[in-house]
C-alpha cells in the first residue's frame, strides 16, 4: 500500500464510522424512532455531522489528498485506491469551497422548508412555501457560484452532484428525442388504455399477507434476508450500513395492491446492488452504487423491465392468485399484465405508469433549467408548472398540491436530482438490450431462474461500486456511450405489443 | 454558568453524542440488524468507541475536572452542575488508571468470551468456557488493583461500580438477614404451593393476540408511546438515547402467558423511570437513573409489588379473559394470583418467583466474593455452584447449563452486578412501606388509577436522575436509610397471607 495512503486511511475510516452512524439515526428516524424523539436526537446528530465534517475536511487530509494526486503518488495506487482518492477530491470540490457557517446555515434552513413544504402541501398554499423556497434556490445559487470552474453555469454544478456523465448537453439530447417520440406514443397508448379495467387492484388487500407476499417478491429476485431486512416507512427507501447490512422498506395499502408490490421489488434493486458491492471496497468511499442514475437503473429494472413483464409473473402470478382468491381468481394472467402496464396522461409523479414518468421528470427539468438561469422566478413557478402539464400531458393540476407543491426534494435543496430518475430507466434499458443479445433473459424469467440475471449485474455492474462511473459502466458492460435511442425503442416496442397498436 | 463549566461543556456533548451512537447500534443489533452484518459493523462501533474514549478522557478535559473540584470552583456550579462532575469524576476514576492497550484487548475478549460462553451453554460444556473465564476475571482482578485505593479489595471497587452505596459491609448484613428469613419461608410455601394448578398458563397463547396485551399493558402503567417504543428480541430490555426515545422490548412464548406480561411491565417500570428525568439533565452524565439497583427498584416495584397484587389486576382481568376465553374462562381472578405468585425452590434465576430469586442472588453475591478473595478457583466453579444450590434451596443442578453457565454476566465481565436486582426488590419494598403511609396505593390500584402512583415517582424519584445516589434518594423519600426489614417483611406479609400460612 503506498505510504500516503495509509496515512489517510484513518482519517477515511473515522469519517466512514461516522457517517454509518448519520445514516442509521437516519433509517431509525424513519422506521422506529418515536414521534417525540426528534428534537433531541438532532442535537445528537449536528454534533456527530460536525464531527464528520471536522474528520473530513481538515488540513491534514487536504495535504494528503493533494499529495496523492500527484503522478509519481498516483502510480503507486490501486485501482481502488485512484478511485477513493477521486471520489475524496470530489467531496472537497462540493464541500471545500463553501463557507462552513453558510453551509451550517443552510442546513437549518433546509430542515425547516422542508418542513414549511409539508404543510404548504397539505393546506394547498404555495405561497406559504415559495419564501423558504427562494431562500434555498439563493443559496444553491449561491454555493454553486463558489464552486463554479470557467464558464460552468450553476445548474450544471448542481447536476454534476448526481452524475458526472449527464450535464446539460446530454440531457439536452436525451429529453429532446423522449419528447419527440413519447409524447405522441402516450397519446396513442391512453386512448386503448381507458377499456382496460382495473378494478380488481384497488378491491381490499388483507395488509398481512400483503407483507408477506412482498417479503416473498425480494427474496424472489434475490435479496438476501441475511444481510438485509424489510421495515415499514411512510415512503419507500433503502439504506445500507455496508454490503452486509442493507435495508429497504415498503408501505402496503389496503386498497391498492400494486403500490406494495412494485415498491419492494424497486427497493431490492437498489438492495442488490449494495449486496452485491466487493468486499473490498465496502465502508470506503466507492463502496456504493456509481451514480444515483446508476442507482435507479436498477431498480428501475427489476420494477419495470424485469417486474412488469409477463415473463416474470408467469412463474408466480398463481401464487399471488393464492393468496388472494376471493380478489383475483377471475383475473387472468393477460389482464393482470394490463392492468399493471396501463397507461394515461396524470399529474402525480410517484404514482405515474412507466409512459408518463419520463415526461414528469422532463417537466422538472426544464423548469429547474429556467430557475437557474434566471428565466422564472420563484413566485412564478406554479403558472410554469401547470402550463408545461397542459403542455406536454394535456392536462392541467387544478391545486398547487397536486402540482408544484407535489414533490419534496426542492425543499431540500435538491435541484439536479430528478433527471437522474429518467437516467436510470435510459441505462437499464441500454443494459437490457444488450443483456437480451448475450443471454436468454426472458426464459430465465419464465423458469424463475433470477439468479443468472443477477450475477450478470453483480459481476458487470455492481460489484464495481463506484470505482467507475456512469459512462464508464455502460463502455464495460456494452461496449458503448449512453445512447437515448434504448429507452424510446424499449418503450415504444413494449406498448405497440402490450396494446396492438 | 461557571466559566469553566462553560469550557467543559462541549466536551460532555461529543461524548454525549457518541455514547448515544453507541446506544443507537446496541439497539439495533439487538432489534433490528441482520444477521451478517455485526462484523463490518464492529469496525464502526470499535471507531466510535476509541472517538468516544478520546473526547472522555484527554488532557483539557482533565484539567478542566480538576479545576472544577476545586472548592471556589464548586461554589460556582448549579446542584446538576456539582452532580455533573462528580459522576465525570467516577467515570475518570474508572477508565483514566487503566492502560487503554488492556481495555482494548480486555474488549476484544469479551467479544469473544460471551460467544464462547453461549456454545458452551448450550453443549453444556463448561470445561470450553472457563479458560476464557479464568482470563476475564484476571483482567477485572488486575484493573480493580490499578483503581483500588488504600485497603479496598478487588470485589469492592466492582460493585462500587454498579451502586456506591452498596459495598461489603452493606451487602453481607442485607443477604444474612434475608437468608435467615427468606430460606424457610420459601420451603414452608412451596408446600402448599404444590397444589396450585398453573397449567391454564402453558396452553397455547396467540402471540398477535399477546403483543397487543402487552401494549395494553405497557400503556396502562403509563408508557408513553409518543415518546417511546416497543419492539421484540431475545432477551428483553431497556434502552433509550434520551428522555423522549425510551425503547423496550419484550419476548413472546406461545407457551407461556405470564412472560411476556411481566417482562413488558418489568421493562416498563425502567422506561417510566427514564421518561421522567428532567428534560434539564437528560443528555447529561446524570440524565439517567442513580443506579443499576435503583433501576431495579423501579422495574420491580412494577413488575412484583404491583404488578403480581390481587388489586393492580382488578380491573383488567375482564379484559385478559377476553382475550383468552378459551384458555382462561374457567380460572377465577383469585386463581390467578395464586399462580403468578406460585414459588418453590428452582434452579433458573431468570424463570425464578420472587421469593426465590433473593437466594439465587444471593449464591452468585457469595460465588464472586470468593472469586475474588482468591478462595475458589475458575475450574471450582461448578461444584460450589451445586453445593450453594443444594444447601439454599435444597436441590442441586442436574447439568452446568442449568447451573454455573446460565448467566451471561460473567462472560462480559459483570462482576458485582447481580446484588443490583436484589437491592432493587429491597429499596422498592421500603419505598412501597413508605407510599402506603402516605396514600391509598391499593385503593389507586383497583381504580385503575396508575398515574397517581407515577406522579409520586416521578416527582419523588425520577425526575432526578442520578443527581442523587440510591441512599440520598431513600433518605430524600423516607427520611430514612436502606432497611432490609422492609423487603423481608414485605415477603412474609405477602406471602403469608397468599398461602394462609
């Protein structure tokens, strides 16, 4: 090991132990703590945050860090080893360069729009949300223009933050073609689609069984209950400690049966994934999913390419049928792929069908486009929202809650996040194609053979971790850059069979 | 505030923070974590103990304790202040004369004696543990001789650890007294206890149905959910990060009705202990309860004095009838006390009744003296054990596993720790004598009215912490100190008129 290295490694091991500790406060705030916990668990966790950061960024670590970016320290590393170095200089660049008191400042801010947002939400009064809103928009501004390089506009340093490989010229091409293509598809697809009858999914499902039958559906794609486990939360995640402590939730509604299932099966992609990171480079800095596209490429995949296809339900659907008869024993298998598969226009993002989705995110980009380039103001948002629905869906939101008001993450502060959804869908499609070339996929599926689907993913793409990026991957896996024309043909192949078209 | 206190004070919060990380990931692996994760999680909870042991015990923290015991100094200090450094004093006391190499390897073997330990309980193999035993117990020899001062022995600075009041002396007139007493009451009432049929309590119980008693329960002593939780593990327990996260759990056997609802009020009589404390001191070194045995007191002046009384269970038979129709509508309430109060000499502490536990305390109390007085030896162990047993409670083990090797303590070298659980019975029979003078307790019981019981304690004892030791706690309550002949009269009170003896 080069001698430079190991004098950092504490220093990378200290932040790593820390940072495990945020990150179960964090599954514990979400899936145990009780409700009257949190005020004094915070005081709790801005000190461990402060300590992290101290641990981090401080000047014996900027000295090595900068040490081993020189060549003659370079040749001396591993490939891990080059990659935890890259992912260190990356976390100095975000973090370096803003001022700590503003960066604490912001913090505070964000935990308490966050919370002005629910509200906002629920009440339907965006104007009670769009101050605190301004505040973090100036101030993502503001950071990103500390850490802007040459002519780099500040959404672009934001994008960055979630995939290096998509900035605006990408995104630019990959949305322009899906608008081109999806749009008129969708249009196409929700005419047939009104004869499909759902009802059946929203009959009631016994919340019991529903969490066994899920606890089945993660086992069945592979999740290992040895090294992870399922809890309940008010909105789906997955969370990992290390590649031996990996864990997802799901929430199960009575009158919805699909919502449960489909949420399970998307965490376990991301739960597999961190499964599947190399024992040696868990509890590092690469040792987790590459991107956050990345990320949900596959889960994406195993929601909706794998778990949304006739293949993969064939060897299972009697079971679901088992459990319940009273429900589903009129419905065959065909309907039930229909029903799961049904496309129209809608106006909420987490509930949108596979069609729709990519046009939400699209929405979001574009507008998140506008914010930082000056183009909208925050008051102005809301109009914006509603006329690019009307726009692209055809339909228009009639509250702010089931418009501008319905996603948390601007609250946050997190603007450049949702293209990384639409990314993820793109990339899984690109690894299908090729996957579908190099092995017969949809007969393992129907021989409930998941596991040779799995190892293809663990020894390509996950165990990497992020010692590669995006690109990189889809070059090592495929053979190939990114390339948007998957995704539409996949769509477009998909819909035109699953609806004769 | 004293400006030294000032200086000192962020130096508790880190500490306070990283113990309550540590707590965080107890709980969890005990609750929560998979099976495969403990070893990479070790490595985190290993940094965050060597981070907790840094901002505990340093140089600036030592002169600033030093300084603060100086009389000027103390004349600055609020009495939670005062309470403060004293308890910060103890825990230099403990750790600052150990070398932090032997602390660390003496860690490291508890780690692994205490899996040792449970394979050899379970192959009944003493013979596999003890040399693993024979290493803990020279370890704890060697660090009660750095911390002895003047004449103390070993054993005295170990259970000077877990109740400063109760040492030798204290300990020796406690247990002559109860022996003198308790021996042959416990052999006169498993006489007529005989004929108490008890088997309506090993049908079998719907663990659905016991977990929400025993929520029931747990509310009805006035476990407050808002600000604490319930979940399952092997062994049930208490732990919380503050005074609003106090967490429980508890254990349901198909096969047994009464363990899961003593366990839950037992755990429960801790947690409302830790609820209580003074929003002022929790997150403090006395933000916590005085002491092992005053913890006790109150997890079994719940589970025991109030919880196995004709009157605490007035008026919610009805209701567990209910819930058990088939298995219980035949037994009448008077049947039922006599059954959660059977007793008769036994071999396993944990399953004891309350007349007997005393004596099972007793001959471990009598064990570790003579451990550490250098009169037995490691490999003794099993035969003293069975000779005690056969002398105290006229029956002798038929296997170490129901002998020497059925508690854990001494794996983790928690030597001095069981005497706790008898002075918990005892001080909370003298608090029981003592609130009986003062209000109609019984009265209050069949009432159902709990909180008035609660607001005493809490007013009385909790709110405190440990700002006050177990003796200032009595002598604040009762006006007066420690008495064994309360829990001894309260046995043969109990007991006589249970039996008509």
């Amino acid at each position: 090991m080069s001698k430079t290295f190991e004098k950092l490694q504490p220093y990378l091991d200290k932040s790593m132990a820390l940072q495990t500790a945020r990150n179960l406060f964090e599954w514990d705030d979400q899936t145990m703590a009780p409700f009257e916990a949190a005020e004094y668990t915070s005081k709790v966790i801005g000190i461990l945050s402060d300590e992290y950061m101290k641990a981090t960024i401080n000047d014996d670590v900027r000295k090595l860090l900068k040490k081993l970016q020189e060549d003659k320290e370079q040749e001396e590393l591993t490939v891990n080893e080059k990659a935890i170095v890259k992912e260190l200089a990356k976390t100095y660049e975000q973090l370096e360069n803003i001022p700590p008191e503003e960066y604490r400042a912001f913090n505070e801010l964000t935990s308490v729009s966050s919370r002005k947002w629910a509200k906002a939400k629920k009440d339907n009064r965006y104007e009670d949300f769009a101050p605190y809103l301004q505040k973090v928009v100036e101030y993502k501004r503001k950071f990103a223009g500390y850490r802007a390089k040459g002519n780099k506009k500040p959404y672009e340093v934001l994008l960055g933050d979630f995939d290096e490989c998509f900035l605006m010229p990408q995104l630019d091409t990959f949305f322009e073609k899906v608008k081109q293509d999806i749009i008129p598809l969708l249009q196409e697809v929700s005419k047939k689609a009104e004869t499909i009858d759902k009802s059946y999914n929203y009959l009631k499902y016994d919340i019991d069984k529903q969490r066994e039958f899920c606890k089945y559906l993660a086992g069945y794609v592979g999740f290992d209950f040895s090294r992870g486990v399922i809890a309940e939360s008010a909105h789906p995640f997955t969370l990992n400690l290390h590649n031996h402590d990996v864990r997802i939730t799901d929430r199960y509604m009575e009158d919805n049966l699909e919502s449960g299932m489909f949420s399970i099966i998307h965490e376990s992609g991301h739960a597999l994934y961190e499964m599947d990171i190399d024992d040696d480079i868990t509890q590092t800095l690469v040792g987790t999913g590459a991107s956050m596209g990345m990320h949900e490429s596959q889960s994406r995949f195993y929601e909706n390419i794998l778990g949304r296809s006739i293949e993969f339900w064939e060897p299972i659907y009697d079971k679901l049928v088992a459990a319940y008869p009273d429900n589903l024993k009129d419905i065959t298998l065909e309907h039930f792929i229909k029903g799961i598969n049904k496309a129209a226009p809608n106006l909420i993002r987490t509930e949108a069908d596979e069609l729709s989705y990519c046009i939400h995110i699209i929405i979001r980009y574009e507008i998140e486009k506008m914010i930082f380039a000056g183009d909208v103001t925050v008051e102005e948002l809301p109009s914006v929202w509603n006329k690019k629905y009307q726009e692209y869906m055809g339909i228009t939101p009639t509250t702010d809650t089931e418009g501008v008001l319905q996603d948390v993450h601007w609250s946050w502060g997190e603007f450049g996040y949702f293209p990384s959804y639409a990314i993820g869908t793109a990339v899984a499609s690109q690894i299908f194609a090729y996957m579908k070339e190099k092995m017969p996929i949809q007969d393992y599926l129907k021989q409930g053979n998941l596991s040779s689907i799995r190892e293809f993913l663990r020894d390509n793409i996950h165990k990497y971790g992020a010692t590669k990026n995006t690109n990189e991957i889809l070059q090592y896996v495929c053979g190939e850059d990114f390339k948007a024309d998957y995704y539409v043909n996949y769509l477009k192949e998909k819909y035109t069979k699953l609806y004769n078209l």
